[in-house]
C-alpha cells in the first residue's frame, strides 16, 4: 500500500496499526508547516518541516523532555496544542521574573518565570535566594517543578516525582539540609508559588508530556504476567487511547476545527503573536481490491513555535484493513474536496464463469448496438 496521490501541498505518509482486538488498520497522517505572518494571517511554508519518526528529545533521552513526539500515534481522542518556547522579557531588558500566556479562543494559561534562585539557609529557616535576571528563558518542564532526590543515604528512600521527571524541585529527603544550595523551578503556577521548599506543587508547562510520566502512564494499560498468558502480543484490555494525548492535560481540546484564535504572550522579542487556524479540509480515499472508502482527517495536533514564528498541524484519519492488508492497493490524499476519484481500469485479466458471461462483458466493452 502506499499513496499515489497527495493534492494538499503538505506531507502526506501512512502506517499500520493493530489495536487492542487484534483488528488491523491503516493511519494516515498529513502534516502541514505554516508561517505565522506579521499581521497575524498564515500560508504553507516553503519549507516543510519532515516527519518524526520516533521521540526527538532536547538533549539524552533518559533526563531530557520531549521536543517532537512521533507523528504517527495511531488515533487521538482529542487534541494537543503543544508549545515549544521561550519567554522573553516584554521591554528587552533583564527583569527577574515575568508573566506568559498562551490562549486558544476562550481558553487562558498564565505561567510566572522567574530568574534562576536556590534554597538558602537563614535565621528563619530556607528562603529563596533573589532570582537572577534574565531575557530569554526556555519554557521547558526541565524548569518546572519536578525531578528526582537521590540525597537520602539509603537508595530505597530515594524518590522521583513522577508527574516530571527532568523538573527541578522535588525533594523527599526530611533533612533540610541536603536541600541548601538546590534550585527551584523557573516555572510556577501563579496562583500555587512555592512557600516551603517540601512544597509539591503541580508541575506547569506548555510542551510535550513525557510517556512515563503521570497522568499520562496511567492509560498505558497493565503488562503482566496475565497480559503475557493471555493477551500478548495484543496491547492490555485496559489500554486508553488517551495515552497518545501528548500535550498538558489542560491544553487538550475536545476538537479543532479551524478558525481558533491563538495568542502567544512575551514569547517572542515583539510581545505577543496572534494567529488564526487555518481551514483546510483533508480527505483520504483508500482504495481496495474489490471496494473504496473515504474518510475525512481530523486536526488534532498543533506544535506551535513562536520563536520560528510558525507553527506545525497534523491532520489523521483510519480505515480498516480487514483480513487482508494486502487488499489495500492505494491511498488517495486530497484537500478541499471530498468527491472520490476517478477508478482506474483494471488491468487485471477477467475470469468467467460461463461462455454467456464472457461474451455478456465483450458487449459491454463495445458499447450499446453491438
């Protein structure tokens, strides 16, 4: 199976995928890279970003959060608006801490950035040191609260804070005074600031969730001794599709139809950056041995990078394969329309039943009159 024909001016691939029955289908993803222009419109890049065929981290995969995801996750329940960003201070100048803001129509998240600070030791306890200033700060997880504390001398007790792992922050060590002189997370909540440093505040962020973090492990599924007995190779009966969601849970929406309005606050040099999604319909025709399917493609993934002024948006759709994924001869991608193509002739050899059936399909083939 492969694509013949792809109209949309944006990558187009396709990729099995067996679910949790057993039932074998075909994804096709189309991803588009979209210039963010200076009024706010948008148009197909010129340069089109590829595909990611697996997790492309920020730095080593074991301790760094995740970049691009794969673009190839077989289905999303809903979608992901993703940012990859920085914030910058609104006058160009250093300041010491700021606010951004990412909305999408109604929906408003602020986070608070501050300067870099480590617990210190005071007559009152550990406070803060005064945060250091700064332009341009990543607005990565690995600078929201999280991480792991492995100061406690008996490695059993060491723990990690499984809702980020690469954060900074988390401490399960009762003895204070391993804590003096580590850092705390550059991003907060505002309303949910750190006050103590035994403080477990919800990690806050805007890019990809990490898969074996929390919440996002718990739809995985059970991988057991009765998964391997009875269920493997097949995925868990309590696999969730949700576990394909990459984005903060917040940033999840029911839909994306195209028209939302996004608005990015202090993450680029200018202040804010604004744009509208683009409509654009996509249809997938698939075209079997003995049938064709269509099946529009939902937008369910947007990656939106501020400092390139672009943005990038994935477009999904599925067709069953039956019994015989080899029946599955084509896959026809096209946008703007949703009328089928034209059915090749076949150039396969007929096979008759009967001599008044051959001669039957000889007529039809000259014409009426003949």
């Amino acid at each position: 199976m492969q694509i013949t024909e792809n109209t949309t001016g944006m990558l187009a691939g396709i990729a099995p995928w067996t679910d949790k029955e057993g039932r074998d289908f075909v994804v096709v993803v189309v991803k588009g890279t979209f210039d963010i222009l200076a009024a706010g419109g948008t148009r197909l890049a010129e340069e089109q970003e590829p595909f990611t065929y697996a997790d492309a981290h920020h730095g080593d995969p074991g301790t760094t959060s995740i970049k691009y995801e794969c673009d190839f996750a077989p289905m999303k329940p809903r979608a992901d608006v993703i940012l990859n960003a920085h914030a910058y201070s609104p006058s160009g100048e250093p300041v010491r801490s700021l606010l951004v803001g990412l909305s999408v129509n109604d929906f408003n998240k602020v986070i608070k950035v501050t300067g870099d600070r480590v617990w210190e030791s005071g007559a009152l306890g550990l406070h803060p040191s005064e945060p250091k200033n700064f332009i341009r700060m990543p607005l990565l997880f690995e600078r929201a609260f999280g991480g792991s504390d492995h100061t406690h001398p008996d490695e059993r007790k060491w723990r990690s804070d499984s809702r980020n792992l690469v954060g900074v922050g988390f401490h399960s060590n009762g003895n204070s005074r391993a804590v003096v002189g580590t850092p705390l997370p550059n991003l907060e909540h505002p309303g949910h600031l750190l006050q103590k440093w035994s403080d477990v505040p919800a990690p806050i962020g805007l890019s990809a969730i990490g898969r074996n973090w929390q919440p996002r492990l718990k739809f995985a599924g059970t991988y057991d001794e009765r998964w391997i007995k009875e269920r493997f190779p097949f995925l868990p009966e309590d696999f969730d599709a949700q576990y394909f969601l990459a984005a903060p849970t917040d940033q999840q929406f029911p839909s994306l139809l195209g028209g939302e309005v996004i608005r990015c606050v202090n993450m680029t040099p200018e202040g804010t950056l604004g744009f509208a999604v683009p409509v654009i319909k996509v249809v997938c025709f698939f075209r079997f041995r003995d049938h064709s399917a269509s099946a529009p493609s939902s937008l369910d993934t947007l990656i939106v990078e501020p400092d390139r002024h672009r943005f990038i948006a994935l477009w999904r759709a599925m067709a069953p394969l039956g019994r015989k994924p080899s029946a599955l001869r084509e896959v026809i991608v096209r946008s703007g329309t949703s009328s089928p193509p034209e059915a090749p002739r076949s150039t396969e050899k007929p096979h008759f039943h009967s001599l008044g059936e051959a001669v039957e399909w000889a007529r039809s083939r000259r014409g009426p009159g003949s």
